[in-house]
C-alpha cells in the first residue's frame, strides 16, 4: 500500500505543510513583515522536519525531484496560454534583453570561479556547476533542478541536488537582501519618485467575471483547463522523444543535446501554448464560434498552484549531507552571484527604466535571484497598486527573454561535452561565448535605450 501511495503521500505531506506555513504567516509578526512568498515557509519547514535535520517527515528525493519537474512545465504551459494584450514595445524587448544578461553575467561569474576554483583547490571539481548560477538564481529551482539531473546522467554526481541548493540560497538573497535592497532604495531620494505617466487601475490579478464560468455545462471548465494543459503537455512530452531518438545516435555532443532539451521541457511546452494561443485567436477573429476556451483566471490559479508547490517541493528535496565537496564552492558561487547582480542591475536599470527606476531594480532583482512572485512581492511593498510599468516588464520580458536566451541552451551544452570527453578547452571556449555574447546583449540594450531617449 505505501508504494502505491507514495506520490500522494509526499504531495499530502506538501499541503499540509502549506496549512502550517499560511497559519505562521498570519500569526507571527515577523514572517508577516518578511517579503517571502508562503511556499518557500513550506519549504524550508519541509526541511527541516525532513530526514537529514529532525526526522519528523520522510520524504522520498526522487518523487519530490520528479514533482519538481514536471510542475514547472505545467505552471509555465498554464501561464504561456494565458490571453494578453501582445504588442511590441520597445519596453518588452528590452525588458527580455536585460534578463538575459543578467544571466549571462550571472553564467560568466559563476562558471569564471569554477574555473578558477578548479584550477586551484578544487581540482576536481567540473566548472560547468557555475552555469547552474544563472539557473538557480535566474531561471529558479525548477530549472536549475532539471538541468542538473540531466547532468547526473551525463556523470555529474549530484547535480539537481546542486541546482536546488543554489536556487534556495537565491530565494534567501532575494528576500532577505531583498528587503535590505529595498530599505537602501527607499530612503535614496534618487529612487523616491515613481514615474508621472503612471497606469490608472493596474490589477495586480486578474478579476473573474461574474458569466466567466458557466453553472452548468458537459464539462467543468477547471476540467477544460487541465485538459488543454495536459494535451500539450502530451505534444512536448512525444516531441521530446523525438528528438532524443534522433540526437542519441549522432554521438555525444547529440546525446548531450538531447538530455539538455529534456531539461528544458518547460520552454518547448511554453513554445507550443503560445503558438496554440495564438492559432485559437485566429480562428475566434475570423468568426469561427469557440465553446471552450482558455481561461485567464482559471490558468493564473493552475500556475499559481504548480510553481507554490513546486518551490516548497524543491527546497524541501535539497540534501544538506549531499553537498560535500561542494559545501564552499556553492557558498563562494552564490555570494559573488549575488552581489554582482546587484551591482549590475543598479548600473544598467536606471539606463534602460529611467523613469521607474526603483521598482523596476527590486523587480528584477527579485525575479532574477528568486521567481517573479519574489519580484512582485518586493514592487508591491513601495508600489501597492502596481502603477508602474514594473509587472508588464516582468512578465512580457520574460516571453521575450526566451528568444534571446536560446543560445543559452546551446552554450550549455559545450562545458558538459568537453567534460565527458576529457577536453578542457571546450571549457575556455564556453567562457569566451559567454562574453562575447554578453558584451553584444549589452552594446544593443544600451544603444536601443540611447536610440529610444534622442
């Protein structure tokens, strides 16, 4: 009977820690006062009961690791198939032009450490690890857990375990620093003044209508919701096996390849929603009569719902005694991430958002050391009705984040080639694209933000 229930176990053991977090948010005054989102309580109360600390929940890694994952492509398909006003502003694609630095600055001094690290102390350590910076940090712990499994199989031992405990260490930088960033930026009277041209009436969520669900109906329209998910969710699933069919024999940069997309499961299904999306819109505006339809208000709470479990199940996974080796190297790693993110995004923020430049820093720096609630959770603490133009950049950034940082998922794919093939010099060349990317990133935003102020 415990097998068959395992899975329904550990999710019950999830909620219920979910109950205790909410009831300690509200009752304690000083998580009520922490900018943390309820999900990260539940985590790390998870582990804490877990059984490396005291005992009290045994949890089982693999299931949590596999809830994990496949959360995270759920949350994102759910969020990809949301309807919005798309349209192309110069705003938008600098927002996703500026996430994707970031990452790039956060891949360059994360991997540049290792290699210097490696180099030096930790002899045996694999440099590649520091990429898992950007992802922990930027991308967060599902990301950075599905990328450092596929690695287990390639032969890094340890790997989501080490995407997750960056990730952790990032939720700890964006809401603890956070708050002692936002302290700093509320009492600089450079950053006081929010922008004149502010948004009337911007709703942090999105309302339901009172018709938007219909009483009564051949299928629940929550059912409908799942459905759609799952369906393309079934379509990323099929063309992931594709292509592992077809990558596999080509070798092992083919093999690697093909374990690096199955990480990034998410993106592809992300891919597919919104091309789904935008098909559907077609079809409505040439007149063809719809009796379904994808909720916006149903999909924000299924998003919702996967990425709060998928954090508190993420922090909860990560194995303390497992980091070893990789105790002091993750420490140095996330420190170094974390103060130069900030740097970086009080430098080129202000150049690329003058007008809403404190939000626009704490939004970011949330989104990109935690998730986008850690992002929104600090905007709304000095903007509480989201007047700025802080939440648009943070969510239509991140869409077109995803064109500029597919040559990501190509750059990290180089240092793991060179590791299984014993070539470290594929480890220089990684650096070397890092940069020169980067250095590109950053001469367009800079010259697209001079261009749009003449």
């Amino acid at each position: 009977m415990t097998e068959s229930w395992a899975i329904i176990l550990d999710f019950s053991l999830l909620s219920l820690l979910m109950v205790i977090a909410a009831i300690l948010k509200a009752r304690i005054p000083f998580l009520r006062r922490l900018i943390i989102p309820t999900s990260m309580v539940a985590g790390f109360l998870g582990l804490i009961m877990g059984s490396e600390l005291l005992g009290w929940i045994l949890f089982d890694a693999d299931l949590l690791g596999n809830l994990v994952y496949h959360l995270m492509g759920i949350g994102f398909i759910a969020l990809s198939l949301k309807e919005r006003d798309v349209h192309t502003s110069p705003g938008i694609i600098n927002s996703g032009m500026l996430i994707v630095s970031t990452y790039l600055i956060q891949g360059l001094v994360g991997f540049g450490l290792l290699l210097l690290l490696g180099a030096t102390l930790f002899l045996n350590i694999f440099p590649g690890v520091g990429l898992l910076l950007p992802l922990g940090f930027g991308q967060g712990p599902g990301q950075a857990y599905s990328i450092g499994t596929q690695w287990e199989k390639l032969g890094l031992e340890g790997g989501g375990n080490l995407g997750l405990t960056i990730a952790g260490v990032g939720f700890i930088w964006a809401t603890v620093v956070g708050i002692i960033l936002m302290n700093f930026l509320v009492k600089n009277k450079r950053y006081q003044q929010l922008t004149a041209n502010i948004k009337e009436n911007q709703p942090l969520l999105e309302k339901m209508e009172p018709d938007e669900i219909p009483l009564s109906d051949a299928i629940d329209k929550l059912t409908y919701q799942i459905a759609l998910i799952g369906t393309i969710y079934l379509v990323t699933y099929i063309t992931l096996y594709g292509l592992e069919t077809v990558l596999t024999p080509l070798g092992t940069y083919g093999a690697t390849l093909a374990q690096l997309l199955i990480g990034f499961h998410f993106l592809i299904g992300s891919m597919y929603a919104m091309v789904f999306r935008l098909l559907l819109n077609k079809w409505r505006d040439a007149g063809f009569k719809l009796e379904h339809s994808p909720n916006n208000y149903l999909l924000q709470r299924i998003s919702g719902f996967s990425f709060d479990y998928m954090i508190a199940a993420s922090i909860s996974a990560i194995s303390i005694y497992a980091l070893g080796e990789y105790l002091i190297p993750i420490l140095t790693l996330t420190t170094a991430g974390g103060i130069v993110t900030i740097a970086f995004l009080l430098w080129i923020v202000p150049r690329v958002f003058p007008d809403d430049q404190m939000t626009n820093i704490l939004g970011f720096y949330g989104m990109l050391t935690g998730t986008i609630s850690t992002g929104l959770a600090l905007v709304k603490a000095v903007d509480p009705k989201f007047q700025s133009n802080t939440t648009e950049n943070l969510v239509m950034g991140s869409a077109s984040a995803i064109l500029f940082g597919f040559v990501l998922l190509l750059i990290l794919n180089i240092p793991v080639v060179g590791y299984i093939q014993n070539q470290p010099v594929m480890y220089i060349y990684t650096f070397l694209i890092l940069l020169v990317y980067f250095l590109l990133l950053l001469f367009l935003l800079l010259y697209r933000t001079r261009k749009s102020t003449d």
